[in-house]
C-alpha cells in the first residue's frame, strides 16, 4: 500500500494493524475511500485488499497472487517491455562492435 501511496504507513493517520484488529473492514474501507487509492484499476486494489486481510484464512497467498490473470498479464508485460530494451541494448552493443562510428554521448549513428 506504501507503494501505492507513496507514503509510509507510519505517517498515515491510522494504526493499520490494531485499526484492522478492532475493525477487520477497516483496510477495505480504507482502500475503497481514500482518493489517491481511486486511480488505480479496481482489480489491483482489490487483490490489495485480499493481500492485507487481517485474518489468514481469507488472506491472499502468494500462489493465489500469482494465479491472478490480472496480476499474470502485468507480469507479462513487463517481461515483453524488459525483452524489448534487453533487444536493444544487444543491437547497440552489436552496432558498436562491429565498427560504426557512434556518439558516445547519446549512442546516435554518426554519419560520414
């Protein structure tokens, strides 16, 4: 949820922990109010709540999370934008090697 937030949860105006223990609809009602929570897709704040249910039982685990078809796009994704620049990097390097003339401060093909 820090994350999210971009705050730490100890300068947040909540306790989460005993907040969640005296009132286990707390988080939720954290999560589905809180207006820099509202930008972010609902599926992702809703395995947020899954994740941060304060009893075990009903607690997402890590297996489940990775189940998540949401969760399993995101991840791919990312592994298709980290082959892309991994691609890149490769043809750069290629490029260099190979004998062109490159400006080194902004890796641009120089041209004779």
């Amino acid at each position: 949820m820090e994350m999210l937030l971009a705050t730490p949860l100890w300068e947040l105006e909540h306790d989460f922990g005993t907040k969640s223990l005296e009132d286990p609809s707390f988080i939720n009602t954290f999560i589905s109010d809180h207006p820099d929570l509202k930008k972010y897709d609902p599926k992702i704040l809703s395995i947020l709540k899954r994740m941060l249910h304060p009893d075990p039982i009903y607690r997402l685990s890590i297996e489940e999370f990775f189940r998540k078809k949401f969760i399993r796009r995101q991840l791919n994704k990312i592994n298709s934008y980290l082959r892309k620049k991994e691609m890149e990097s490769l043809q750069k390097q290629n490029s260099i090697s190979s004998g062109e003339d490159y400006d080194s401060e902004s890796l641009i093909t120089v041209d004779d």
